[in-house]
C-alpha cells in the first residue's frame, strides 16, 4: 500500500476518533476516548517523521525542507498539548479546552498535510510510496507486537 495512502487513511481515524471524543459524554468515557486518540497521534506522527518527511528531504528542495520544518513543528505542538491534556482530569474545564485546541490544531494539521505534503510526496518520490509504505506497516506491526 502506498505511504500517503496509508497516512490518509490514518487522518480519516483520527478525524473519526476526534469526532467520537466530541460526542462522548462521561469523565471516564472521554479519557478513554482520548487516550486511544493520543496514541493514535503520536503513531502516526512519528511513522510520517521516521518514512514520509526524510524520503522527502532526500530530493527536496529549501521549499520542501521549510515545508516539512513546519509539519515536524506542529507534531512538536501536538505531543506538548497531548502530554499536557494525559495527566487531567476529564471533567475539568481545562481539559475541554485543551481537547478544543488539540482539535483544531490536528485538524489543520491534516488539511495543511493532505493538501501540500502528500501531493508533493507523489510528485518527487511517487515510485518510492509502495516500499515505504510497506516499511511503515511492517515497523507498526513490531511496535503493536511490543505493546
């Protein structure tokens, strides 16, 4: 399967788990919610910086390494604001609000990817998405089979 269509399906899921998180009611419901979404981020974040975004840089140029500067950025942001939601308690205020911001970022975030990142991964290195997503799904099955 290639690498973009493996990472599109995987911002499909989170829109999905973000969607089930905003319906849930309940403190306990939704930390579990959104624990499942905080792992599902951090997953996906880190399968796009280790395969996707150092292909890229391999034929990139300045645009595409500005590009992918600030994708890595906004995961950094993404694993600050999760880290910091983790430790709350569901029913504070704080944790809504965080949950809010979390989305919107995540959100954007996907949009900004869908819309630049992976036509551009298409365009430069389109022959190399096949094995690199077969290398993105072989390295998830280890990290699942190690949970």
């Amino acid at each position: 399967m290639r690498a973009t269509f493996l990472l599109r399906r995987d911002h499909d899921e989170l829109r999905r788990l973000f969607s089930r998180l905003r319906d849930q009611s309940g403190a306990e419901s939704r930390l579990e919610r959104f624990r499942e979404l905080a792992a599902s981020l951090i997953l996906h974040a880190q399968a796009e910086e280790r395969f996707l975004y150092p292909a890229l840089e391999d034929v990139g140029d300045g645009e595409t390494e500005r590009l992918l500067a600030e994708a890595r950025f906004e995961h950094a942001r993404v694993e600050d604001l999760v880290e910091c939601l983790i430790g709350m308690d569901g029913r504070d205020s704080e944790f809504d609000r965080g949950v809010t911001q979390l989305d919107r970022l995540v959100l954007q975030h996907l949009r900004e990817e869908e819309g630049r990142v992976f036509p551009l991964a298409e365009r430069l290195i389109g022959a190399r998405l096949e094995p690199l997503g077969h290398a993105i799904e072989q390295w998830r099955s280890r990290f699942e089979a190690a949970a």
